[in-house]
C-alpha cells in the first residue's frame, strides 16, 4: 500500500511535468507516474549535460597550450611552469564537479503524495552531477521533502510550506498489519533524516510535530529562520 503523507481525503489535481529548456514544472499529485516523469525529465538534462562536458574541456585544454605556445614566443618558456599549465589542465580534464555546471531550475507546486516516490527523488537529486535549484510558493508532505533535498532553495514571499509525519491506511491479517506498521515507521525515520541533513529543524521540532500529529506551516520568513529556504524572491 502506499504510504501517503496526508491527503485529509481530497482527490488531487492531475499531475503535470513539463519542461522549457532547463526549468521543470512540476505541479499536482506525486505518484509513480509524476515521479517518473520528473526523474526521466532530470535524467534527460543530465545527459545532455554529459555530453557538452568533453567539448567544453577539450576547448580549456586547446586555450591552455595554446596559452603555453605564447610563453614560449616571448622567451618566457619554462619547464616547471609547463608542467604545472599541463597538470592543472588534465586535472580539470579528468574532473566533473557539480559546480562546473549550470543547475537545472525545478519549480513545484504540489500537496504531496506517495512518501516512497518522494524519497526516491530525493536519492535522485542527491545522486546527479547537476546541481538542482527548486523554486516554490506551494510545497506540501512530500513536495516539502523534494524541495528541501534541492541543492539551493528559493521560496516565494508568500509561499507557504507544509511538513509532518506521514499518514497510513492498513487492513488485512494481524502480522501483514505489523509488518506495514514496521514499514511505516521505517519510512518515517528515512524522512526525519532526510529534514534534519538538508534543514536546520532539529530533532526536538520533528519529535514535537510527530507527538502532536500536527500539520506544520511555514511562511517564507520562518522558511528562512529554520534554514529551509536559502532565499525569498
């Protein structure tokens, strides 16, 4: 069964992924068929990504001897300082860091949805080479949780954001109810970890909004005090 973080019972919008350039819209329900869209749509970019990176690092490497070729036209040649252009070349060849890219640009506005499929996200973004900024002024359950794995965040002024633990309906025979109970305090405990690495909530808030059972609501400036948001626009 899948473990929904709150739906109160309200049928969601219809999902919607759509890409312009490098900027995702992902609005409405996350399930699996939003999810793996969205994760196709990343996948997509990073390719494309993948595939400019060796021309973009053979033109570094023509403008570096080319710029070795000059210091030995005016008599500046040496040696040491030859292997030391040479090196730093090859190291930035060989290397594919995240900041050498352009971020892909996630706008979301969504309720939440399937808790798994939100976590898998999360596990994407965290994986890819390019960095991931999310944009919002809606992110509820597990939209909140995709948002906060982002690699920067921004939230419009009056935005608002929607955390708490997530909500499960089980039936069936005794140890199948255990087992799912199981489950769902697994699933509870990867969210919890997931806020705390990418927040500065701390524990003792989660252990509150978790004994309280309650929705907690964000406005963009309390975004901003408890480090969820890294700016307003």
């Amino acid at each position: 069964m899948q473990k929904q973080l709150n739906n109160n019972g309200l049928q969601f919008p219809q999902t919607n992924v759509s890409r312009v350039g490098r900027n995702i819209y992902f609005t409405g329900e996350i399930s699996e068929d939003s999810t793996h869209e969205l994760i196709r749509i990343l996948a997509e970019i990073e390719a494309e990504d993948d595939e400019q990176k060796p021309q973009e690092k053979i033109e570094v490497l023509i403008n570096d001897f080319m710029t070795v070729d000059d210091m030995k036209k005016k008599n500046k040649f040496d040696a040491k300082n030859l292997y030391e252009e040479l090196d730093d070349s090859i190291d930035m060849y060989n290397s594919d860091s995240s900041l050498d890219r352009e971020p892909i640009h996630l706008h979301i506005s969504s309720r939440g949805g399937d808790l798994e499929e939100s976590i898998g996200v999360t596990e994407v973004i965290k994986n890819m080479k390019t960095p991931v900024w999310a944009y919002t002024y809606k992110a509820y359950s597990g939209a909140f949780l995709i948002f906060v794995a982002c690699d920067r965040r921004f939230m419009y002024q009056n935005g608002t954001l929607l955390y708490h633990q997530l909500t499960t309906g089980n039936y069936g025979k005794l140890a199948d109810l255990i087992d799912d109970v199981n489950e769902s305090i697994r699933l509870q405990e990867v969210m919890e970890d997931i806020v705390l690495d990418c927040t500065g909530i701390t524990e003792d808030k989660l252990e509150e909004v978790r004994i309280l059972k309650q929705d907690w609501i964000l406005t963009s400036e309390e975004a901003i005090d408890w480090k969820i948001v890294d700016e307003i626009i």
